[in-house]
C-alpha cells in the first residue's frame, strides 16, 4: 500500500472546531495510512517570536514568560475534553528541555535560541493534536521529527541532510505504521549533527511535507489550504480569481519560485524527482477537488498575478564607472547573504546593478550598504510594489499599473515583473 502524506497549516489548526474539522477529514479517508505534518496552531509562531527577547535575556523564567500561550493550548485542549493536567505535564516538559537547551548552549547565538524557542509551536500542536485523535478512537501516534530530519548547524535556515534523513525515515516509519494508521509529526522543523534544534525557514512546513513524501515513495501528498486550490491571484486583493485544475510541475515551480504564497518554493523538486501528484485541497471545502500538480500542465495558462508589497530598490554603480563584472557581483552576493536580506529580483548592466529586496527595515539596509563598502554609488528608493505576472497580457499589464510609475520592468519568456511606486492623479484645477 503506498502511503499518503499530508500537510495542515496553522490556519487549518487554530482552535477546537478546525481541530475537529482536521480530524473528520482524516476519517474520510477509511483504511490509509497517512503521515500528517503539522504546522504551529494558529498566529503561535508570532506569539513566540514576540517573547523571544524576554526568553534570551531570562530562560530560567521561559515557564512564565509562555503562561498564557501555553494556557490557550490547554484552553483547546479542554474544549475537546482532554486532560488539561496531562497536557500541561507535557508542555512543561517540552518547554524544560527548551529551557536546558538554551542555557547550556546560548553562547551559539541568536539564531540558534530562536530555533530553540520557536519549535515549541510545532511541538505543541502535534501533542494537542495527537492526544485527541488518540481519544476519539484513532490508531495514530506522535513522532518527533527531530529524531527523523538531520541538517546542518545552520540555524534558521539549516540545510536538510538528505541521505542520513532518508534512512533514519525508511527505518522508522514503516513500522510504526505497521501498527498505526495515522502518524502524526512536526513540520519546519529538524536537529543538527550536534543534536539541536534547527528550523527549515518560515513557512517550511510544506518543506518537511514533501520530504516525507519522498523519502517513502508516497503515492500522494496533500497540502491543504484555506482557498479552494492554486488561483490566478490573491482573492482578498482582486476580484474574478480563477482556480487552476492542473498545473505542471514546472509552472508551480516557476509560480513559487516568483513570490506565490500558496506553497513553499522548497515543496515541489522533491516530489516532481519522484513523480509524487501533489493535491492542494481547500480544508473548508474537503470534497471539492483542488489543484492537482504533475507532471501534466494545461496546455494554455491565464494570465496568473503575484504582488509583493513593501521591497526597496537598489541601484548600485562603481564609483570610478568601471564596468561592473564577475568580482563585483560576488561581493554584493556576499553582502546580501551575510545580511540576510531576500533578493526578488536583479538586472544587470555595464556600469551599474539594480537589486529588488524585500524590504529588511532601516538598520539591516543600512548595514548592507556600508558592508558594500566606499567601491560603490547606492541609490535607494523604498516603499514600492513588485508586480509580477506569468503569461501575461497587455491589457491586464495596463489595468495593473494604472495611476503608478514603473521604476523597473524585466521581461522574460512568458513572465514581466515591474517595480512600481503609486502617483498621484492629476486634476486640472477649476
């Protein structure tokens, strides 16, 4: 029998009645065996994010520092009539070895205490979860990814360990589902050789979805979503949105890799190396057919629209109007990755360079450009709008950038992408 994977987000898990919702999905499905990754209930990742200043500075007070989020996990926990007592046991537990974790070994710095802090999320939700499938009669069980996923000792952004990951999974999951049906498991996150905590990147629990598929072979992985499947574009910011039945593995990838939130960018190469489908399903609506992602594309694609607000554009020359070359284009590499700063998109000329980022805040831009050093001119222009469009059309190009300046524009086969600032309209005065 192959095996299912799926996916449910925070959105997905939030309270009592999602919770429920999850669990009556699963029982849809009679007599498989699936592996459900899990993300953070809810906005919880944000919720730690926010304390971890207090945890750095005070772990030994992590207990009452997390009091009130770990009380609104026990708040759900009661709604589905579980043993808060239990349940707060485990939370503690967990929480103590975060704490342990983090005063043995903060030395390691600040990326390594937010991987710590932040995989209480994902460890939270998958006990809750578990714990009330458990008592509604469901033969499922808990894994802890950590003891699956090896990485590097990256952290926040750790590289997977895929030969070492694959084994320890070929070797574990097949048989615990020789006994169980339903496995349930953490996404985004993962441990290092040394045996820490380390985390995907944000939203990579579509990420640890499709490894799973992979590593097991999967007959199919589902990632299920609060829209009915892959749109055209963002429903909250645009009317008549369409919902794509089929794309290829290729478009999806082309699609994430320019800024779609649907699914991770991470998601789709393993499951394409394997030629696993990928189904994204809305959990509203569970028997509705979404998106289905293969090898099997449509034949014509609309014209399918990804906005990214807030980016800055960067125009960089040499200061003695040298050509820019090889050598310089690595160091501003160099800067950007030391300054973790997300590159949109890039155009490149004979005496200048022009970066689109996601906005980082002043202090990180700042640092950028005095890491680049007195070699370089910069000119910044903040406040802006990526619009990028894959198969686009000229009518659609005008409705988009109506009453807005292009700062930017690249075209490439089958895909635009400007950069745009508003402006103002002009109205002859009375």
């Amino acid at each position: 029998m192959k095996y299912k994977v799926f996916k449910f987000g925070g959105a997905s898990v939030k309270d009592a009645e999602h919770i429920k919702n999850v669990l009556s999905i699963i029982r849809s499905y009679d007599s498989e065996k699936i592996l459900v990754v899990i993300s953070a209930l809810g906005k919880t990742t944000n919720a730690l994010e926010s304390k971890l200043p207090s945890i750095a500075q005070n772990p030994e007070e992590s207990h009452i520092i997390l009091k009130e989020l770990i009380e609104d996990h026990l708040d759900i926990g009661r709604a589905l009539n579980l043993d808060a007592e239990s349940l707060a046991n485990t939370f503690r537990k967990l929480t103590d070895e975060m704490i342990t974790s983090i005063v043995k070994n903060g030395n390691k710095g600040s990326d390594f205490i937010y991987d710590q802090v932040i995989s209480l999320g994902e460890l939270f939700s998958t006990k809750l979860i578990e714990n009330y499938m458990s008592s509604c009669g469901v033969l499922s069980v808990w894994q802890d990814v950590r003891e699956l996923f090896q990485t590097d000792n990256v952290y926040k952004r750790a590289k997977m360990n895929m030969p070492e990951s694959g084994l320890s999974v070929l070797n574990v999951i097949p048989d615990l589902f020789s006994e169980k049906d339903i496995i349930i498991t953490q996404g985004f996150i993962a441990r290092s050789a040394e045996g820490f905590t380390t985390t995907l990147g944000r939203e990579g629990s579509d990420y640890t979805a499709a490894l799973f598929a992979y590593f097991l072979d999967a007959g199919e992985l589902t990632i299920w979503k609060d829209v009915p499947g892959i749109l055209t574009a963002d429903p909250k910011r645009f009317e008549n949105v369409e919902k794509l039945d089929r794309m290829s593995y290729r478009e999806a990838i082309e699609m994430t890799y320019y800024g779609a939130k649907v699914i991770h960018p991470k998601t789709i190469q393993p499951i394409q190396n394997k030629g696993i489908r990928l189904m994204v399903n809305s959990y509203l609506n569970p028997g509705e057919v979404g998106t289905i992602i293969s090898g099997q594309g449509l034949p014509n694609y609309p014209p399918i629209v990804v906005i990214e607000d807030k980016v800055c554009l960067l125009q960089i020359s040499s200061n003695d109007f040298s050509f820019i070359q090889e050598d310089h284009l690595s160091h501003i590499f160099n800067k950007l990755n030391e300054s973790k700063i997300k590159l949109l998109t890039m155009r490149n000329s004979a005496i200048s360079f022009t970066l689109c980022v996601k906005d980082p805040g002043h202090k990180r831009l700042n640092a950028l450009i005095d890491n680049l050093g007195d070699y370089f001119t910069i000119d910044v222009f903040d406040g802006l709008q990526l619009i990028t469009v894959r198969h686009f059309q000229e009518n659609l190009i005008k409705n988009l950038t109506k009453n807005k300046v292009v700062l930017f524009e690249e075209i490439l086969k089958n895909t635009i992408q400007l950069v745009v600032k508003p402006s103002l309209e002009l109205k002859e005065k009375s």
